[in-house]
C-alpha cells in the first residue's frame, strides 16, 4: 500500500500544479493587467450578450433620465440588421414585463450584483410604469412614476447603468 501510495503522489502533485497553473492564467490577479482578456468590462459584456440575447458590439446602449423616470433604450448601430433590430425589440419588450412584476434579475445576471435603486424599484413597483415602445433600429422601456422615491431609485439605477456600460448618457435628467 505504501509503495502504490509513492508512486502516485507525483502524478497528484503534477496535475494539482498543472490545476493551479490553468487557473492562474485564466483569472489573473485583479489590477495585473488592465488589458488581459477576462477584465471586469470584459466579464460584464459576456454576461449581457448571453442575458440580452444580443451582440452588444452591434448595438448602442442609451440610459435616460427625465423628470418623470427614464428609458432603457437600444438599438442596431446598423439600419441593415434585422437580427439585432428583432432581438433587442423581443428582450425589452420582455424586460418591460419583468421589470413591471419587480423582477430584475436580468441587470443582476448581467452586473453580478443588485444594482443601485432595485430593491426600492422593486418595493414599489406598483408606483412605477415600464411602457415598451418600438424606436427606429431598436426599443425603448420608458420607466415612469409620480412617487418621489421611486423616482430617485430609478435615477439611481439609470445612472449605474450609464456608469458600467459607459454609455456617456447625461446623469441628470
């Protein structure tokens, strides 16, 4: 037993190491190296094109903030595209309904984490209206409320989306 044992220790040790080197170059320490494959930005776009069901790199984000709440909106950046075009029309039209029942779990999916502003979203969503409304190229969720801290919490959630898809949106409405 005991030879059997000290044969296949360094068999073990070889794959533990080969293991360990695998995952060290695939997840490398935060802030090594700013423009290594698996970036946060990177991770964050991965995750929404598999949630949204679309190429984010085919299509251009916009996050509004009005006086009354604000809009999701997104289109194809090509008039041509009507695989994108459709897709993004289905996912928020889709995410208008989920949103409407307080379920966001989508931006959460996408982000890996509760955005600002959700749990009071989701609160109060009785007090919140999210109207979808087909726009050239693409969609638009218009979110609307009379509620003045609904409205702050959908502020706060526009401005986070503005701030991690980098859209350059205004943060004041």
């Amino acid at each position: 037993m005991q030879t059997h044992f000290r044969r296949s220790m360094p068999a073990s040790l070889i794959l533990v190491i080969a293991t360990l080197v695998t995952v060290y170059a695939q997840h490398p320490k935060k802030g090594h190296n700013s423009t290594t494959p698996g970036t946060a930005e990177e991770e964050m776009n991965k995750r929404g094109d598999h949630v949204m069901g679309f190429d984010h790199t085919k299509t251009t984000h916009h996050f509004l903030l009005k006086e009354w709440g604000g809009s999701i909106e997104v289109t194809a950046n090509n008039s041509g595209d009507v695989e994108s075009n459709e897709q993004i029309r289905m996912h928020l039209k889709h995410i208008a309904k989920m949103f409407a029942e307080g379920n966001f779990n989508a931006p959460m999916l996408i982000h890996d984490q509760t955005p600002p502003g959700v749990p009071v979203m989701q609160e109060l969503k009785g007090e919140i209206e999210y109207n979808y409304e087909e726009i050239d190229r693409g969609a638009a969720v218009r979110i609307s409320t009379k509620n003045p801290t609904a409205l702050k919490a959908i502020h706060d959630f526009l401005r986070f989306q503005i701030k991690e898809h980098k859209t350059g949106d205004s943060p004041r409405p």
